[in-house]
C-alpha cells in the first residue's frame, strides 16, 4: 500500500467512533412533556383504545412524564398500537347469579326473601383473545424512535381478568416496568 492510502484509512478509522456516536439513536428521557397518539394494529375503530391510552398515560406519569393532549406542543411524542386477536375458546366459571333481597311472603303478612347464589361449578365457553400493546417513543419532529417495547398477553373475554381496563394496566405496567431499559423481547404477560 501506498503511504498516502495508509493515512486515509488510518483518519478514517480514527473517524469512526465519531461518527458512530452521532448516528446512534438518543437516550430515552427520563421525563419531559409527552403526548399519546393510539391506533389500532389493523386500522378498525376499537372503544376499548381509550382504556389503554389512560392505563399508559397513568404510567408514563409515574415515569415522571407530563402528559399534553396536542402533541404540536409536546417534546416526545409516544405512538400507542393496540392489536387484538380471537385465538380460539376456553372455560370460565359460569355466574351463579346475583344476591337479592325482595318483598315475600302471603299477602297480607310481613317478611321478606333473601335470594343467594351457590357456585354451580359448571362452566361456559368464552372467547380467548390475544392483546398485544406496543409504545414507540420518539423526539417530536422526527422519525426516529428513542424508545421502543411491546407486550403481549392472552386473556378470556368477558371475564374480570380479561376487562379492557385490567387488561391495559397489566400491560402498560408490564411494559415499562424497567423503563428507560428497552426490553429486548416482547413482554409476556400471564
């Protein structure tokens, strides 16, 4: 090799590392002004996004991020994706009913009913559905993310673990449990 070709490698290599470190994504922010913008994974109106958005802007919160509506006025901006996924069925416990207390007796008389449900230890069939919650965060302006994770779960629909706004704490919580370290896989949540 010529002398002058060693000299350039040798300056661009000592270039490298600093052009590495201006390439490399941003930190997160430990905090700052944030704004949530949600959407569905397939594009269809879901009602239950709004159940995510308040379970991870309660998060962010404790984070020490202030959450803003207009994400024109916000340093980082935090896409919210929400995707659900009928899997198959499965079993829950059927409802043994409510309790009641109701007027009884002959007419005429004084007294009253009390009504209450005994566990039939019969089961019913319900939907399983795949939720899977993804946030990417990143600097307001630009298309790059400084933030990024996703949690998944499986859960019966209709049931008390498998209500929207149990289903979008568990995830939110699960999601940025070890926030500002990105979790390198998705989350599982039981």
């Amino acid at each position: 090799m010529h002398k002058g070709a060693v000299l350039i490698v040798a300056g661009v290599m000592a270039l490298v590392p600093i052009w590495g470190a201006t390439l490399s994504a941003a930190e997160p922010p430990a905090g700052g002004t944030i704004s949530i913008e949600p959407k569905t994974a397939d594009g269809d109106y879901d009602s239950s996004v709004a159940s995510f958005v308040n379970a991870a802007r309660e998060v962010l919160a404790a984070k020490g991020f202030t959450i803003l509506e207009d994400s024109g006025h916000a340093a980082y901006v935090a896409e919210l994706t929400l995707g659900r996924v009928e899997v198959g069925t499965g079993t829950a416990k059927a409802s043994a009913g409510s309790t009641g207390v109701m007027p009884g007796g002959a007419s005429g008389s004084v007294g009253a009913g009390v009504v209450i449900p005994l566990p039939t230890g019969k089961s019913r069939l319900v939907p399983l559905q795949r939720v899977r919650l993804e946030l990417r965060i990143r600097k307001r302006g630009t298309d790059g993310t400084v933030w990024d994770g996703a949690a998944v779960t499986v859960r019966a629909a209709g049931t008390k673990k498998g209500a929207d706004d149990v289903v979008a704490s568990d995830l939110s919580q699960a999601l940025l449990r070890s926030y500002p370290a990105e979790p390198e896989d998705v989350v599982g949540v039981p």
